[in-house]
C-alpha cells in the first residue's frame, strides 16, 4: 500500500484524488497540496469516507516542495500543477530519493517550446538515485504513446505511419472558453505546427492543414486541424521505423473565429508589455477574464473520441490499426465533477502510478509511456474507466 503526495489543486488534480481514492488496492494515503490550500480543502470536501490530506506549496520552490515531500514521506509525487513547474518537482525528487510522474513536458514561461531535452537530461541522476520519473502520462501525451505501442506490439511487423487524432465533440455552450488552462491551452494550439516525414520535422504555420475525419461511436465526421504535439518527439526516437507522424485536433469554427482575432490584436501574446505602469503578459491577463475551465464541468455535453491511427506491414501486406477511446463528457462529470478532458488527463495518471507503484513498470530513470508494456497498463485503464477500442484495416485509408 501506497502513499501519494499529488502537486495541483486544477481540473485535473481533482480527478486524480477521485480515483485514487478508488483504487483502494494501491492507495492506502493521499495528499493534495497547490499554491490555493483553499481548492485542495474543496477537492478533499467532495470526498466521503477517505481522508484527503491537504497543504499549501509553490512548486517552483525546490526547497520548499523537497520539505514538504520530507515531512509527507510519499512513494510518489504526482505532478498535476503546471508545465512550467516539472523541472523543479523533479529536482525535489532528487533530494528526497521519491518517484516523479506528470502529465505535459516542462514549457519555459517565455517561450512555447514544447521539447523533451530537458527532462530527458534527469535520465543519469535519476537512475544514480535508483528513482524513476515517468513523463507524460495523461491522455495526449500518454495514451496516446501507450496506443502506438500497441499497435508496434501486436498489430503490426512494422510500423510506418501514426495519425493521432484528438476530438472533442463535446460543446459547453459558452463563446469562447478552453477545456484545459487557457493559457497552456492557447500557447500549445498557436505554436508553430510541426510533423515528422522522412527523418525530418517539417515546419507549417499553426492550423493551416484541415481534414475531414469521420470518428466512430455516432459522433460522425469532423474537421481537423495538424498541429505539433509532444508525443510524436518521444515517439519517433523510440520507434525509429516511423516515416511519417502527424497530430490533429477537432476545433469549432467558433472557437477558431475568436482565436484568430485574439491573435490579431495580440491577446496571445506571451511577452510582457507595459501596461498602466505595470507589466503583465497578455495571454495570462486573457487567462484572467476567460472562464475557468473548471466551471466549464456541468454545462459540457457530448463526447471525447481520442486516439491513434498507426499504418504499417503485418506479414507482408499493408495494414491499419485504429485505436481509441470515447469518453462521455456528462458520464465524467457524474463521477468526479469534472469534465471529459480532464478526466481523460487524470485517469491516465493515476494508472501510470499504479503501474510505477505495483512495480508493473518500474526501472531507474527518466521514461516515456512507451518505453513500457503497454498491455498492463490498458487493462488497468480500462477498469478505472477508459475502455480501449480497436479497428482493424487491410490497406491504409488516407485523411482527406
Ligand atoms: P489547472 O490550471 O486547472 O490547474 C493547475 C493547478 O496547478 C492549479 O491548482 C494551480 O494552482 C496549480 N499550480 C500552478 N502553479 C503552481 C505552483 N507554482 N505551485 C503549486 N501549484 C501550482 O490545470 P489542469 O488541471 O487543467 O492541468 C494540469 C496539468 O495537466 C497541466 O500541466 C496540463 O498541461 C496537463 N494536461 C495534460 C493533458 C494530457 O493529455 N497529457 C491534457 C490536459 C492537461 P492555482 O489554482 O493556485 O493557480
């Protein structure tokens, strides 16, 4: 039995202590702690029968975060704060000898890269320390990378192509609002569009490339739009027979109306600019007025259809494998008060603790998702409540 020590009080930190308070086999103690004590005590307040433990911290604070993981004595962190605070959780991991998991590779505050050197450079202290971080397991990046081991392990010889397909076909009625925090969201969907052919990263702007894709389940055809995406860097250095990869997503014509004229009158930007006698970044004065995503939970309706097309060779011939997973946004919210897209972000989390914490995966190290079984792992995410779904094809259908 297992202690656990989760950092971010969000949409997704709240999903993380619902089901681990499930997963009462593994979790035998929880901690919450954030920058606002006050949304752990309201996420610890939603839950009967299981004292949540809560605590006030900055993790951009080494030492303080390393004081309180001494004082706590997890077996894990899990890091469900922001981006921006990765490197220092995993630097409070070191000196405390404790096992690190999160959700999105660090993003400096200044610029939006989205890259793993970074973390993968804690690949040689965290294996001298004999402690394992896990990266990126939520949904898209983890999942995701998860599925496209799959398919290398089961389903195909060789695998050439990946198309990971990420849909929310799911409306919250508002005129503008994001499904994550607005300002990681709007950073990561204005980003520069890159996609892996042929040894290379090719370099298109932000959303020019739309496709049609007709997702299953009854949600039907949608547009999608190539964007750059941090899985495919992992995945395309761990699975060096990927000629081609590409990241789509689903947006309204709505929501991509406002962005465009956010971006024009520079809402989005994230430098500071002067302002009254003060600085302040546009973007996180943006994140300011918009709706909390948080709030988004009880009006969202409809589904989430997240998943990986991966096109290869099996005994010789052409072959497609689709796999994916539906999640219904008004199921998720019934669960945990949380939306789908959190949901779907925090599930994978708790089930990458579970695999680090039972041993199923557990080596010295710094590590992404597909470096692992990937067949323990989905079984134990199906029984936390995000059932894996597989097509198969004998030739390769193009995106049109
Ligand atoms: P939220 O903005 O809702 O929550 C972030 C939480 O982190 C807040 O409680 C915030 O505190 C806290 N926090 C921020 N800075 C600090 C700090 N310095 N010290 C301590 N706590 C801090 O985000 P989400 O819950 O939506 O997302 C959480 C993570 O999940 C993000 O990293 C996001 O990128 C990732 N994600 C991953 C996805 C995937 O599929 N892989 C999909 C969606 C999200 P406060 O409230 O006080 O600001």
């Amino acid at each position: 039995m297992s202690k656990v020590l989760i950092i971010g009080a969000g949409g997704v930190g709240r999903v993380v202590v619902h089901k681990c308070v499930q997963a009462k086999d593994v979790f035998s103690a929880i901690t919450l702690a954030s920058r606002t004590k006050a949304k752990c005590d309201a996420i610890a307040a939603e839950i009967a029968h299981f004292p949540i433990a809560t605590a006030q911290v900055d993790a951009d604070n080494i030492v303080e975060t390393a004081a309180l993981i001494r004082r706590e004595k997890p077996n894990l962190v899990l890091n469900v704060a922001l981006p921006y605070q990765d490197l220092a959780i995993m630097e409070a991991c070191l000196e405390t000898g404790v096992d690190y998991l999160d959700t999105a590779n660090y993003e400096p505050r200044d610029t939006a890269k989205f890259e793993y050197h970074w973390q993968w450079n804690y690949q040689d202290r965290f294996r001298d320390a004999g402690i394992m971080a896990l990266l990126g397991s939520g949904f898209d990046p983890g999942v995701t990378n998860v599925y496209t081991a799959l398919a290398a392990k089961k389903y195909l010889d060789v695998i050439e192509e990946i198309d990971i397909i990420d849909a929310n076909a799911g409306s919250h009625g508002q005129p503008f609002a994001t499904n994550f925090n607005p300002e990681i969201n709007i950073r990561e969907v204005t980003a520069l569009c890159r996609h892996w052919q042929d040894g290379r990263w090719i370099e298109t702007p932000a959303l020019a490339t739309k496709r049609s894709f007709d997702f299953p389940d009854g949600i039907g055809p949608m547009n999608i739009y190539r964007m750059y995406h941090e899985e495919m860097e992992s995945l395309v250095k761990h699975f060096p027979s990927i000629r081609k990869a590409q990241f789509w997503m689903t947006f309204s014509d709505n929501y991509l109306k406002h962005l465009e004229v956010l971006q024009n009158v520079g809402m989005t930007r994230i430098d500071e600019v002067e302002f009254q006698g003060q600085k302040i970044v546009p973007l996180q004065f943006l994140k300011a007025v918009l709706p909390d995503p948080g709030s988004l939970g009880p009006l969202t309706k409809g589904k989430t259809c997240i998943g990986v097309v991966a096109k290869g060779i099996r005994g010789g011939r052409k072959k497609q494998v689709y796999i994916y997973n539906i999640c219904d946004h008004q199921v998720a919210f019934k669960e945990t008060n949380s939306q789908a897209i959190s949901y779907t972000t925090g599930v994978p989390a708790v089930t990458g603790a579970i695999m680090m914490l039972t041993g199923a995966w557990h080596k010295p190290g710094v590590w992404n998702m597909e470096q692992f079984d990937p067949e323990p792992f989905l079984e134990r995410l199906a029984v936390l409540g995000l059932p894996t779904q597989i097509r198969e094809d004998d030739q390769w259908l193009q995106l049109t």
